[in-house]
C-alpha cells in the first residue's frame, strides 16, 4: 500500500511479501509486537487479517466504517493489534482451545 496526498493506493502483489512489522497502539502511541509468529492470514481487496499462535489477531488495509476492528477509521499501513474487547470468535480457536 501507499499513501499518496491522503489516499492509499495499492500496488498488486504477484508474490507473497513477508511482513516484519506488528504494532498495537495504546492512547495514540505506537509499539512493536515482539514474538509474532502467524498461523493464518486473510486478505480482501482493501484490507488483511492475521491471527498468530498466541490468539492475538492483527490487520492493516482500508479502515472505512471502522472495518479494522480498531474502533476508528484510520487506515492502517502496517498490521495492527486489535484489543481483545473489539475481537468477536473469527472461527479461530485460541491456543488453549487447539486440538492435542
């Protein structure tokens, strides 16, 4: 994605791209996520979903009516930690709830 005069625009991707970012924002500031391993990505036209071993769930993309999770509608450049008090069941068992 890019962001260009306030607009994002996005570049087609042919080939996966590795992401090595993850960030969770508290009161507007940002942090980097440590120890991310992700089990499962989903993408749509105009914004990603990703749920890693740990049951956290991340997006980034077009944050139009609040489609992030994030309770705002700022778009997203880089995966963003969605709080557990926004998350309904994605149809993602929690690691607790994993079959042995």
């Amino acid at each position: 994605m890019l962001e260009k005069a306030g607009k994002i625009t996005y570049n087609c991707e042919l080939s996966p791209r590795r992401v090595t970012t993850f960030v969770e924002k508290n009161r507007g500031i940002s942090t980097s996520v440590k120890d991310v391993v992700i089990s499962d990505v989903k993408c749509g036209t105009n914004h990603c979903v990703a749920f890693d071993t740990k049951g956290r769930v991340y997006t980034w993309g077009f944050a139009g009516y609040g489609r992030l999770g994030h309770s705002e509608t700022k778009d997203e450049m880089v995966p963003r930690q969605v709080k557990v008090g926004n998350v309904m069941n994605f149809g993602h068992a929690t690691p607790s709830e994993q079959p042995e």
